[in-house]
C-alpha cells in the first residue's frame, strides 16, 4: 500500500439518501418530509468543490450516482487496497434511519443527493473542513483508506459490502 497516497478520511458534505427516501415514499403512497425536498431540486457543490481545491484537496468527487457505488469508483481509480465506510458516521437525511430501520443503509447510498465528497491527509482535512465552515453544508469524515480488500461498510465490529444501491450507468 502507498502510504503516502492512501491516507486520509473519507468525506462527505452533508446528509445523503433522501431523494431515495423521497421516492420509496412517494412508491409507497406515504407522506415526504419536508426536509427531503431538497431532493426534488439539487444543488451541485460547486462552491464546495471551488473551496476544497483553493486549500489544497486534489481528490473529490460528486457521489449523485449513489455513496457506495462512487466510493468504490474512487477506490478503484486510488490503486489503494481498501476503504471502509463508517455507517454509524455517515449523515443520513433525517427521519430516515427511524422510517426505514432495516434498509437505511440501502437508502443512504440511493443517489441523486449531489452531496461531494472527498479526502485528503489529516493534516490538510482540518484546513478542507475549516474551509467548509459557514457554508450551511454539513461535513462529516465517515471513512478512511485501509490495507484491508475493496470497501466495506463497517458496523460496530462487523464489515460487509456496501448495500447494492445507486445508479450505474451503461450497465451491461
């Protein structure tokens, strides 16, 4: 592992899952929050990224396809071995983890939440989250690179691959 390349916390900007959560309600014929109406019209990060490059991070990326599968993307494009993924970090829209107990992971990694995220080495992370204060966005380091194989989402003492949610395009 290049431990020079494979260091650092994986971040997120704000809070994920909620235009899957706005849509698996709508399915359903349930009520939508209002807190997930956002959904219905993104906003991409482009102040954030501007910010994020101005104080040094050179990798981030624009998860609207879903957490897990632009994770993996990553993971894929850094030759490092593994990320893991938190799931008690990650910073899911609210009402979701309570509405949905069981599937909420499957819901946070859904898409369509135009959240970035990013990483960079400790030192450069407090200078990229400081950078990111007063902005209205709501950071959170929910991951790190690791010697470990491909990424995982990490539960209490238990890893296992990420739910299969998101969007893939050109899907064979």
């Amino acid at each position: 592992m290049d431990s020079e390349r494979c260091i650092g916390g994986w971040t997120i900007t704000g809070p994920v899952g909620a235009a899957a959560a706005r849509l698996k309600a709508r399915e359903a014929g349930g009520d939508v929050p209002r807190g997930w109406a956002r959904s219905a019209r993104p906003t991409p990060r482009l102040e954030a990224g501007r910010l994020l490059a101005e104080v040094g991070v050179r990798v981030a990326l624009d998860i609207s396809d879903g957490l897990f599968i632009d994770s993996g993307r990553l993971l894929e494009a850094s030759d490092c071995p593994g990320l893991v993924i938190d799931a008690a970090a990650i910073l899911v829209a609210a009402g979701i983890r309570e509405r949905w107990p069981g599937h909420w992971l499957e819901i946070a990694g859904g898409g369509e939440d135009y959240e970035l995220a990013f990483v960079a080495p400790p030192a450069l992370m407090q200078r990229a989250l400081s950078a990111l204060t007063g902005t209205g966005l709501e950071p959170a380091v929910i991951g790190h690179f690791d010697a470990g194989e491909g990424l995982r989402v990490a539960s209490g003492s238990r890893e296992d691959a990420p739910p299969g949610s998101g969007h893939q395009h050109f899907r064979s």
